[in-house]
C-alpha cells in the first residue's frame, strides 16, 4: 500500500471521485498506473486519515462517470493510445474496463 496525491479531479472505479490534492492509501499497483496516468504523485502520510479505498471491483458495473470526469478519461486514453498502448494496457493504467476504453477512443 502507498500514498498518493491526486494531482487532477478524476474517477476511480474502486474508490469513485478523486479529488485533486487529496491523499489516498492504495495499492502499490494502482498507485504505480495512477503516476505514470499522470493523474497522481508520490504522497506522504497526511495528517488526517486518508480517503477509505474499497477493495478494486473488475468488472465492468458501476462506471458511472461524469462529464468533466469523461473528458479526462478521454484525453489520457487518446494520448496513451497515440503512444502505442493497447486498449487492454489503457484499462489497467486508468483502471476502466476495455469496453469504456473503446468509447472513450471512439469519441
């Protein structure tokens, strides 16, 4: 388990909104896709308790996001896409299912 500071507002299918700024305690692989996503960095401890995370659900219920939340989905699924990953490596770094990777990539 590590901390991190979400750098930008997004959504997590495990945790639901991510607040930017805000410390989460997740596991070390999440936390690894969610810096190199670029939507978080190394964070210390806070000095409150962090966000609770529940344990990650893989499937594909519950991927309600919102519009702000789409239009970033969007631009890191297009700018890793652009940088060669397959659909199925997008899934995993921005932790989303490959069915919202492909409408994601057709929009």
């Amino acid at each position: 388990m590590k901390y991190v500071t979400a750098s930008v507002a997004s959504y997590d299918a495990a945790v639901g909104r991510v607040e930017a700024g805000k410390t989460y305690f997740v596991e070390d692989d999440k936390a690894e896709r969610w810096i190199a996503a670029g939507v978080a960095r190394a964070g210390n401890a806070p000095q409150q308790a962090p966000a609770a995370v529940e344990p990650e659900d893989d499937g594909d219920e519950g991927e309600d996001t919102t519009s702000d939340d789409d239009d970033r989905l969007r631009e890191e699924a297009h700018k890793l896409s652009e940088g060669g990953a397959s659909q199925r490596t997008i899934g995993e770094q921005l932790n989303i299912s490959r069915a919202t990777v492909r409408r994601l990539l057709a929009s």
